[in-house]
C-alpha cells in the first residue's frame, strides 16, 4: 500500500473503530488472518493502537516448558523476553516490508519503578496507559478473549488461560455466546521485581503476576504513522 493511499484510508479513523494491519496465526492449526487493531487514539499524525484479541500466550520473561510459577526471577521490561520477541519475532512474523515502514519507534515510559525506558516498535501497554484509555474507551477496553492459537499448548509450555468459573460479571457475550476472558500482560514491573502488571478479572488490573507464569496472554500494542 503506498503511503498516501495508506494515511487517505486510515486519517479519519475514530477511537473504537478498528483497522486490520499485518497477519498472525489466529486458529488451531495456526492459519494466518489479518490482525484486527482497536484504535485507541488518532492524533492526526498516527495511530495508537491495540489488538482487539489476545494473539498469543507467553511468559513475561523466561522460556523453559519445565519452569514453574515459583520459578520468577527480577527482571525488568528493558530486559524481559516477552519485550525481545514482539520486537523480533512477532514482528518479523505479523508485517511485512511494506508494513513495517508504517510502524513508529515508541518512547515507552511507566515501565516500573526504578526501570529503564524503553524504545520499541511493539509493546505491552503501561497502567497509566491503560488506566487513561479506560477513561476514554469504558473499562471494558480490559476485558479481552483470546484466539484459538494463542490457547493452544506451545513447545516452551505456554497456553492461554480461559476463566471459566461461575462470577457471570467475569464472561464476554460475542454474537450472543458467553465467552471466559482472559488476563494478559501489562509492560509495567509488579509489586515486586520478579512480577508484571496484568488484566485480571472484573476488568481489575492487578499488579502481582509472577514473571514466568504460563498463562496469560499477549495483546501488542504499536504506534502507525500516517504519512
């Protein structure tokens, strides 16, 4: 896509509305479909946006299948592995040439107390960011379900949660259907070195998620400039 078709399609998009940009494994047998984006906020000049489901389930640092939730360690965002593999290997895997010239280096700060910011092609959003976006969007914007792949069981162990208990506060209707949510990862170190922020039930953001549990799920995040 050129650019100026690109920013003539995307420049009058609206917080809520959605884009889809770049590809990932989305189903069972990993089959590829286009990744759908929310729009967070539209500045004019790009696009701050979230995927709209969760696409895959990782640890937030570690990669072993044998580690265990005891198994954390003091990391922070700058040097955790879920940061390495949204700024490699997803995103070598979700866009292509052309898509990555659209994508901007993000200044990302509210990493933790104490942690190094970050500049980052894809990341995780902050609290701060997610709690400024839910004053805009609703606190719903924290309530996602995740994709038949990322619930899959992966080679280093990782699979996506599903809650399935019975606080019926704690389900989504999609097309009329009840579907368990899920947490996922926020970028922002925990109430201890060894754990991460995360999106837990009841739309609640919770900040005791030890770094190497297997899971809770991942919804990128990214900046789209529009030329």
């Amino acid at each position: 896509m050129e650019k100026g078709h690109f920013a003539l399609t995307y420049r009058n998009l609206k917080p809520g509305e959605f884009i889809a940009f770049g590809t990932y494994p989305q189903s069972v047998d990993g089959k590829e479909l286009a990744i759908k984006w929310r729009v967070l906020q539209n500045s004019g000049s790009e696009l701050f946006v979230l995927s709209e489901y969760i696409l895959d389930c990782k640890r937030y640092h570690g990669k072993s299948a044998d580690l265990k939730w005891r198994d954390c360690m003091e990391i922070t965002w700058h040097d955790c592995d879920l940061r390495e593999w949204l700024n490699d290997e997803f995103y070598n895997a979700a866009f292509n040439a052309t898509e990555k010239q659209f994508i901007k280096t993000t200044h990302c700060t509210d990493n933790g107390e104490g942690c190094p910011d970050t500049e980052d092609k894809v990341f995780l959003l902050s609290v701060a960011e997610t709690n400024d976006l839910s004053e805009i969007h609703g606190k719903e914007l924290r309530r996602a379900v995740g994709t038949d792949f990322a619930k899959t069981k992966k080679p280093d162990g990782c699979s996506l949660y599903v809650y399935d208990k019975t606080n019926k506060d704690n389900y989504i209707i999609r097309d009329g259907e009840e579907m368990g949510c899920s947490w996922w990862w926020l970028r922002t170190q925990g109430n201890k070195p060894s754990r991460a922020f995360f999106a837990g039930t009841g739309c609640s953001i919770r900040s005791y998620g030890n770094n190497n549990i297997d899971g809770y799920g991942v919804r990128p995040a990214l900046n789209i400039n529009l030329p």
